[in-house]
C-alpha cells in the first residue's frame, strides 16, 4: 500500500480523495490550516494515518508544511489539492507581498514541491478554466493590471499545469502531471456547479496509487480519467522556466 500526502484535505476534494484512498487501505496523511480544520479531518477521516497542520498562504506556512511532512517520511504520491477560486473581489495581499491567490494556488505548491523529499509521483489539480488563463509573466502578482478575480483564477490554474509540466521534464524518476476534477459544488465551486461531485476526487486518487496508464504517465492533463488536451502554452519550456525562476525569486526556495 502507498503513503500518500493531500494537501489543503480537511474538507471538499481534497478530504473526499483521501476517503478513497484510505478505504483502498492506503497510509492517507492529510492537511489542514489550523487545529480547527485539523479536528474536522480527524471526525471526518479518524483512519488518516497524520494530518499535518500550517497555514500555506505565507512562506513560513509552506515551510511549516513541509517540515512537518518530512518528518513522518518519504511519500510515494503528493496530490497538490490546496487552491482557492475565483471570487475574491479585490486583490488581497499576504504577509509576504503577494497576491493571496497566487500564493496559495501557486506558490505553495512550488516551495512543497520543492522542500519535500521527491515521492514518485506528483499530482497536481488544475481547472477547465486554465485555456483562458495564459499569464503575464511579468504581472503575476497583479500589481499594475486592474484585478479580475476569475482571469486571476484561471492564470493560477494555467501556472499550475506548467509546474506539472516542467516538474515532468526535470524529474524524469517522478511523474508529474496535471487534471481538472470539474466545476463541482465544493465550497470553492459554489452551489450553481454542474458537474458530478462522485466522480471529481477520482483522478486524483488514480493517479497517485492507480495502475496501468496513471503509472506510467507524466507531462500529462486528464480529466475523469482521460488524457486530454491542456492550453497548448503549457508545454512551453520559456514559460516553464519562467515560472520556477520567478517561484524561487519570490520565496527564496530553489528547486533542486
């Protein structure tokens, strides 16, 4: 059986995946931003082997994270479920100086990506909002564009495929790719979202533990467990490089 980290996992997908996984009989360490959520993961999941506790919208939090992480030992598959939508009606800024989206989004998954010791196999959740997303590379942080709350969304989805993608091309021992799980109706999602709320944490538990084609892949988008066409952007190597150097510059955390 696998030991698997869910990030942002004390409610909505990322706790439903860590269900699936658990009753698969895997070793599921979840995650959330403080003891409160901390107390509803364990009601909610009391088999979850740890959950590690830190609040991923500040530097600090991330590196908190991944300490704790660390500490209970290698993973054989990270899913990177922590995100925020796109209803923020204003820019809002962190701690660090950042916009709060990009931050959690972003961000948080680069510096765990990066401190946490390399599992085999990287999953990280994007959206089927990411085509409209392509970013300006030299704005990520929203400080000279008038804010959209939704385009600033759909750039931090279109980020993330690119940090699957370029984590796929520079660890070819991992694979690391990329889904949407559908507009569902999380409390990030809203209750106005179509899709099935069944089927969304199943890509992302077969892709961390499943056989056959979610083992063997990497650099790929799916969804429902298909294989499926990303923003062509995404493939670019100059965006992807763009993206971990601006990541590094911005949390002084090089990816090894």
């Amino acid at each position: 059986m696998a030991r698997i980290f869910i990030t942002g996992s004390s409610d909505g997908l990322g706790l439903m995946a860590g269900e699936l996984l658990a009753r698969e009989g895997h070793e599921v360490v979840l995650h959330a931003r403080n003891t409160d959520r901390e107390e509803a993961a364990r009601r909610a999941l009391p088999n979850a082997a740890a959950v590690v506790i830190g609040d991923v919208v500040t530097i600090a939090g991330m590196r908190e994270v991944a300490k704790q992480a660390n500490a209970i030992g290698r993973f054989d598959a990270v899913i990177h479920n922590v995100g925020i939508g796109y209803r923020e009606p204003q820019r809002i800024e962190t701690a660090d100086g950042l916009s709060h989206l990009f931050a959690i989004n972003v961000l948080a998954p680069y510096v765990l990506t990066a401190l946490m010791e390399k599992p085999d196999r990287l999953v990280y959740l994007s959206s089927g909002m990411h085509p409209g997303g392509i970013p300006d590379m030299d704005d990520l942080q929203w400080t000279r564009r008038r804010w959209s709350g939704s385009q600033a969304y759909a750039e931090t989805k279109f980020l993330d495929v690119l940090l699957a993608f370029a984590l796929a091309r520079r660890w070819p021992a991992v694979r690391s790719n990329a889904l949407e799980p559908g507009w569902v109706s999380t409390r990030m999602g809203g209750p106005e979202a179509p899709d099935d709320m069944a089927a969304a944490p199943v890509t992302q538990a077969w892709l961390a533990v499943g056989d056959g084609l979610a083992a063997h892949a990497t650099g790929r988008y799916f969804y429902h467990q298909r294989e499926k066409s990303p923003e062509p952007g995404t493939r670019r190597v100059a965006l992807q490089e763009a993206l971990l150097d601006r990541c590094s510059a911005l949390s002084g955390v090089s990816l090894p």
